[in-house]
C-alpha cells in the first residue's frame, strides 16, 4: 500500500520502546500474575502523579468504576446519576449492581456534565425522598468538566462523585490533575487510550482503606486463610504485573503524550476555523485538555456539508474518524431511563452527537498524515460550497 493510501487510525496505541525493560524484569523473576512489583510501583507512581494517596491498579477502568459502586454499597433500588454524553462503560457498572442510572445532559463550554441539570436532578430526588447513592461524572475527551460547580452541588447534597477521568489521564482543572476531584477517580488503559497497558485501568482515592477494601474485591474477595475461603461476593480485576510494567513505561512519557496531542489539535485548529461551519471542542478556562481526540462540530447549514458527509470522505480516504458518542439516554439498552435536559428542549448531547466528529489524533501522527485528514475535510466541504 503506498503511503498516501495508508490507514490512518484514530488513536492508536503509541509505545516508548521502554516498555520492554518491564516485561523482560517481569519474565526473568517468573512475576506473570495478576499482583507483583511493577502493579505496586505503577500504583504508587500513578497516585504521585495525579497527586492522590492511593491507587489500586486494575483489568479496565470499567471494572474500576464497579468497584468504586461497590465500595458506596450501591445495590438494587438505588439510581445513580450519571453524564449522558459518555461511553457506554461508564453506566454499565451502575446496572451491574443492580440499580438504576439517571442520565445528565451536557452544557456547551465543556461537553460534560451540566451543573444546571444535575441541581434540578438533585432536588427532584430529594423531593421524592430518593437522593443517588452517586454521581458519575465523565470527563470527555480530556476536558474536565465543572468540578467547582458540581463538586460544591455534590457537597450540599451530601452525595459522592465517582470521577471518571478514562479519557483525561495528563489534563488539569484549576491545576489539580483531572480524576482527583471526586471519593473515587477512575482511568482506563485501553489500546486507544492517552497512555496504554493493551487493557487496564486504575482506581484512585484519598481514602486508603476504602482502596485496600477494592484491592480484596478485585481478588475474588479472598478471606485471609491458607485454604480458599470467601465470606463476600468478589471480582476477578486485578491487572497482570506484565500490564503494570508496560504501564509504568507508558506513564513515564505522559507528559511526552499529552504535548503531541495538544500540538496535533493546534495543527488542525489553524488550518480547520475558517473553513465555513467547523467549531472546535472548547477548552474550559483554567483547565488544560490533554486533547485525547481532536473533536469538533459541522453546522450543515454554514458548512453546506453535514457531519456524515464528510465522515465518509474520511472513511473513502482510509482515515478512521469517529462520530461523537451517542448519548446514553438515546440508547436502547436504557430506553425509559430518566434524562434531565441542560435546559428546557435544549438537549445538549443530542445536538454534538448530531454535529460532531473525532479526527485521528494518535500522538505518533506525523505532519503528512495530518496533512492528508485536513486536506479531506477542507475538500469535503469546499467543494459543497463551490458547487451549491
């Protein structure tokens, strides 16, 4: 295939070449198991680098926000609020458990969660004598959401925030890093991700022992006895000590990937705005995006082009874009699901998941390839204009 006609994938997985040190240590002292050094050291070095106490290192960041319900005794009958705008994962878990998810539209400065829907959400349920047992707020595609605003509603309201911060490993909101606002904060090291393990995730907290309890239920909740004994129902979620090598490789050039990334949406942001009808994803003042996925939006009517007109372009193209996720509440796996609007009719995740597009955005993306998804998109659209 010549290189004009190469993939170009969305986010692929892009290693140090240090990585290799970790697994050779991880071979050589026979640790290939779901505990061992390198699951301790990338716990302790992840817990520094976000500026938590603790981490409990785990196989998906899906499994981490189970465990964080698990660790808030969520069980059948209870809701638990959750962003719309989000990867199915992050309102799975509360199903898992047996309860029931409310879903949260998304405002237009960040994309996430919506601090007017969730205070009118709050005081439904507290009228109804049903407050959630959690919110689950998601922090999309780097950008952290209003944690000032729903950190303080939270509070008032006496409920914890489950941060899941899957796609902002490396951002800050007001300095402190993306996931250390709430009880829990929950990152994922899925291939696609910022940084990667091939699969995994981590669980963060201030409260040491609730993290020490979710390392016992991660291990099939094993009593301390020198036979097999469980008293509790426990998960299979540890990570593998050949995962945590590679992830303490990976975390070691976080800084290195959060940098690619924010340059590759700068490439795209100056050669993209003037072209009729596109509109970045915003960066929140006093937060920094660590730009996971360039997203942006098409308005049809400017552009002359809609968002699927140009996904197949790309697609024709062999580039691999993606829509912006459709939001929970549209999903049939939750029809009926209860949905509080960022404001009366104005559905804000219904309009970005219409409008919007991921461009490839992969830190190890050179210029030419880059070059390659600008001048599709501009061509997509352009010559919709010269022609209408």
């Amino acid at each position: 295939m010549s290189l004009q006609n190469k993939k170009i994938f969305l986010s692929p997985p892009h290693m140090s070449g240090n990585e290799m040190t970790y697994i050779q240590d991880a071979f050589d002292t026979n640790w290939i198991a779901p505990l061992g050094p390198h699951v301790d050291a990338f716990e302790k070095e992840l817990a520094a680098y976000v500026g938590v106490k603790d981490a409990a290192a785990v196989s998906s960041g899906t499994a981490a926000i189970h465990l964080a319900l698990q660790l808030l005794d969520v069980k059948a009958g209870d809701t638990v609020f959750c962003s719309s705008l989000t990867f199915v994962a992050s309102a799975n878990p509360i199903v898992y458990c047996g309860a029931r998810p409310v879903f949260i539209d998304s405002e237009p400065e960040t994309w996430n969660m919506s601090p007017q829907a969730l205070e009118r959400a709050l005081l439904d349920a507290r009228r109804a004598g049903q407050l959630p047992k959690a919110v689950i707020v998601v922090n999309l595609y780097g950008q952290s959401a209003k944690m000032d605003e729903i950190v303080q509603l939270c509070d008032d309201f006496d409920i914890p925030i489950i941060e899941d911060a899957a796609e902002s490993l490396g951002s800050t909101y007001r300095g402190k890093a993306s996931g250390s606002f709430g009880r829990f904060g929950v990152y994922s090291f899925n291939g696609n991700k910022i940084i990667s393990t091939s699969g995994g995730g981590m669980l963060v907290s201030n409260d040491m022992e609730q993290l020490k309890r979710a390392r016992f239920l991660a291990t099939q909740a094993r009593d301390q006895a020198a036979h097999y004994q469980h008293s509790q129902l426990g998960f299979n979620y540890r990570l593998s000590n050949v995962l945590a090598g590679i992830g303490r490789a990976q975390l070691e050039v976080l800084n290195e990937r959060v940098q690619a990334r924010r340059l590759i949406f700068d490439r795209y942001q100056e050669a993209l705005s003037s072209v009729p009808g596109i509109h970045f994803m915003p960066e929140l003042a006093n937060s920094r995006s660590n730009r996971w996925l360039t997203v942006l939006t098409i308005d049809e009517q400017e552009a002359g082009a809609s968002v699927q007109e140009v996904f197949a372009a790309l697609t024709a193209q062999n580039i691999e874009a993606r829509p912006v996720w459709k939001p929970l509440h549209l999903q049939p796996l939750f029809e009926g699901a209860v949905f509080y609007p960022h404001q009366d009719k104005e559905m804000v995740s219904e309009q970005l998941f219409h409008k919007g597009l991921c461009l490839p955005s992969g830190s190890q993306m050179t210029e030419d390839d880059q070059t390659r998804v600008i001048s599709c998109v501009k061509k997509s659209i352009l010559q919709t204009i010269h022609s209408s």
